[in-house]
C-alpha cells in the first residue's frame, strides 16, 4: 500500500474518460464514470434481444419472424453509448489494457442478474492474424474468457477464422453484411462445434452483420448457437434494427 501511495504521488492516476483524478478500485475509470455504464434491462425480443418499449411485454419481433436469424438467443449487456464506445476504443485502438479490467468487472455484474442458456462452449468473434499481432490480444477473446469460466465450458478460439479486416464501423447495413461475408470462414478447428450447444461472443453488437455471419458458420457445422455480447447498440446511426435472411 505505501508503494502504491508512493506510485500515485509520482504518476496520479487520472481517468481516462473525464480527466479526473481517479481515487476508485481502477486508476484509470473514476467511480462517478464507472456509474454511468447503462445496463440493457427491461422487455426485449425473445430472440435477438432488441428492447421494445417500457410498456411492451417480451415477444418475438417482426425483424426475427422474417429474418430467421442463425442464433436462437442473443443478448446485450450494456447501451454501447458514448461512454461504452470510448472505453472500447481505449482498449481496441489504444491498448490501455487497464481499462480492459473494467469491462470484465462490468461484465462480470451484468452476468449475477442474467440466465445465460446451458453450453458446452464459448467462441469469440476472431481477429485476423496480423491485427491480432499488432493489438497483442483479442478484446472478445479476452472478455469471453471470464463467460466460459463462469460456465465451466471451453474456449474455442480457432472454430471461426477471419481472412480480411476491414472494420465495419461506419459502414451501412447492406455492406455490413457483405464485408462480414467476405470477413469470416470456417476456422481450423471447426470439428469442435459439430453437435455442441455454443455461445459466440462479440464485444459489441451493432448492426448484428458480424454476430449472424458468424452463428451462419457455426450453426452450418452442425452447432446450436446463441450469442452474448457486452455492449449493444441501440437506434441511431449504428444501432438499426437489421435481421435479414443470410443464405450464405
């Protein structure tokens, strides 16, 4: 504890997401920060997890009835809103690993009020060998690490493979879905999957392009999907409603 006193008095510990001296359980996410972290609670649809409004009762809805998505289940953790989306940057683009501890610990709380479906395995969305080189780890590899702990299940990290890395951020819909084709294939050790009950995991679910090409491949080689993310938009720019038919 001193040696921590000493360190802080040298290098104080500032929030990287307001600027204020941080005094809290992380040095770099201050406790007035870390509350404003929006769970998604309330009515969402059955299947893909979409919120209704406050009033509505939990159903199927339309997006889903028609779009057959490939996952059985999804659910989102928190509104990937400003605070969300800078957090995960941080972590993503500027390997500030120390705010990595945040959303394992917010996710972590997120997980004691959610009834996660039985599985025998946890895949994360993959990165492309020379992103993942570059960023030194894989942030939904990282965050789904503590989810298969919890269920007692495997990490299968090379089921799904990733060819070409182009972000999807700020792309629209339509090209979402094609650069997520063109993204994700079938990875070396897809076998795994054959028969299994699985749970894919992303870090962020946006316009879902990512989370339905990747259940696709999963669901082809015999499994039974559903997905968890940590963060989920909702309306606005990135956060549509897009369930679409995915013949691939």
């Amino acid at each position: 504890m001193r040696l921590k006193g000493f360190l802080d008095a040298l290098y104080p510990p500032f929030c990287l997401l307001c600027g204020r001296f941080s005094d809290g359980e992380f040095p770099h996410c201050c406790p007035p920060c870390y509350l404003t972290f929006r769970t998604l609670s309330g009515a969402v649809c059955n299947v893909c997890g979409y919120p209704f409004h406050p009033d509505d009762i939990p159903h199927t809805c339309l997006a889903c009835i028609r779009g057959n998505p490939p996952f059985t289940w999804c659910r989102g953790l928190y509104h990937y809103d400003d605070i969300m989306a800078r957090t995960v940057s941080l972590v993503k683009y500027g390997k500030r690993i120390t705010m990595l501890g945040v959303l394992v610990r917010l996710m972590e709380e997120a997980l004691d009020g959610l009834a996660l479906p039985e599985v025998d395995g946890v895949v994360p969305v993959p990165l492309t060998p020379l992103r993942m080189a570059a960023r030194g780890f894989n942030q939904a590899g990282a965050l789904a690490l503590p989810v298969a702990r919890r269920l007692g299940v495997p990490l299968l990290n090379r089921a799904i493979g990733r060819v070409r890395g182009t972000p999807q951020a700020g792309l629209a819909g339509s090209m979402r879905e094609r650069n997520a084709r063109a993204s994700y294939r079938k990875g070396k050790r897809i076998e795994e999957v054959a028969g299994r009950r699985i749970l894919l995991f992303d870090d962020v679910y946006t316009t879902g392009a990512t989370v339905r090409r990747c259940s696709r491949i999963l669901k082809d080689a015999g499994g039974w999907v559903v997905v968890l993310t940590l963060a989920r938009a909702v309306g606005g720019k990135d956060g549509g409603h897009f369930v679409v038919n995915d013949p691939v």
